[in-house]
C-alpha cells in the first residue's frame, strides 16, 4: 500500500534535478478605503485580469489584485477626481486612464522593488514628491513587518519614506485612505 522509502528518496532526487525555480510573480490587491473613487497608477505597467494595465478606475470601497512580474521595480499611486478619458484633480499621469509615465503632480507614492537584494523585497510610502491621499502598504503572511502609512503631508504615519523589506514572495495589500 505504502511504496518503499528508497522509490520516494529516488523520486524526490529525480524531481528537484528537473525543477527549475523561476522567479514568482507577485500578487498586490489594491484597496480603496476612501469615501470616493480613487484611480489606481502603475509605472512601470502591471498584470490586471491577464492584461497589462498603467492603471484603472476602482470604485470607493472597491479592491482589485494585480500581479507584479518577478523584476518589478515601481510606484503605484492614487489618482483622484478622475474623468473618464483618465483626466484627474490629483495624480494624473501622461497616458490618460493607463499610465505610460510617472504623474508629475507629485501623489502619495507607494514604492516598491521586488527581489531587490538577498532575496528581500523593499517598499515604501512616501510624500517625497507630493502628498495627495493617505497611503498604507500591508505585508501578506509570511512577513513579519506592520503595516506602514503615510497619512498626510506632514510626512504623518509609521513609515512615510522609510525603507521596509519582506522576504520575497510575500504579498501585498496597498491601502488608499
Ligand atoms: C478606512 O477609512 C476610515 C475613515 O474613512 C478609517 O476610520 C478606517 O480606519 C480605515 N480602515 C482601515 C482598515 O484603515
Ligand atoms: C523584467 O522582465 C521582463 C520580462 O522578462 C523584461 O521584459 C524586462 O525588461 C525586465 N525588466 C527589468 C527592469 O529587468
């Protein structure tokens, strides 16, 4: 009923010589907590639904993933008062509703780059540029490190700046508001 140890060791020797480990893509749920909608911006772009996207419109309340590829390396930030050719108040970035550049209007910036050294991810919020809504990355399972914000212009909030790393593989919820 029960195969011998000695297949099992065999198999399991056969099975890691074959494996190759790619770099994992990760996956990063955007939540909107704000009162009203709040455009979502990616640059450089990311995976939304198998189709690559600079950016969406995401209902208050409202929470979609998407997926960063291995060697992601970027700013995500919130766009506010959007139109819908993309025009928006705060955050409006070249490209219209999906971003091709940075915005230059300065938003709350989350920063981000995955694997960037020693198999750790490194983040952070920050009003460096600008300030436009409050702005919270939250560590998935398997990362040890709280939740780090930027609530306002001031420079607010546990982590406005601050570096922070994850090992890689970890994944995020980035929090508007
Ligand atoms: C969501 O926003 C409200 C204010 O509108 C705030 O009180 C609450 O703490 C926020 N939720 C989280 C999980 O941060
Ligand atoms: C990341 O990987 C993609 C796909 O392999 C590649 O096109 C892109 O140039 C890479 N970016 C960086 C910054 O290495």
């Amino acid at each position: 009923m029960f195969a011998p140890v000695s297949i099992l060791a065999i198999a399991a020797t056969v099975a890691s010589a074959v494996v190759i480990r790619a770099p994992a893509d990760t996956s990063v749920t955007i939540l909107n907590n704000c009162s009203y909608q709040v455009d979502p911006a990616f640059f450089p772009v990311v995976t939304e639904n198998g189709a690559s996207t600079g950016g969406f419109p995401l209902a208050a309340g409202a929470s979609q993933a998407v997926t960063l590829p291995a060697n992601y390396s970027g700013r995500i930030w919130g766009r506010t008062g959007c139109d819908s050719a993309g025009q928006c108040t705060t955050g409006t970035c070249p490209g219209g509703e999906s971003c091709i550049d940075p915005a230059p209007t300065g938003p709350t910036l989350a920063q981000i780059t995955l694997d960037g050294y020693a198999g750790y991810d490194y983040f952070n919020p920050t009003s460096g540029d600008n300030f436009n809504i409050p702005l919270t990355i939250i560590p998935g399972s398997g990362c040890s490190t709280a939740p780090v914000s930027c609530t306002d212009a001031n420079g607010d909030g546990n982590g406005c700046g601050a570096t922070n790393s994850c090992p890689t593989g970890t994944t995020y919820t980035i929090q508007f508001c």
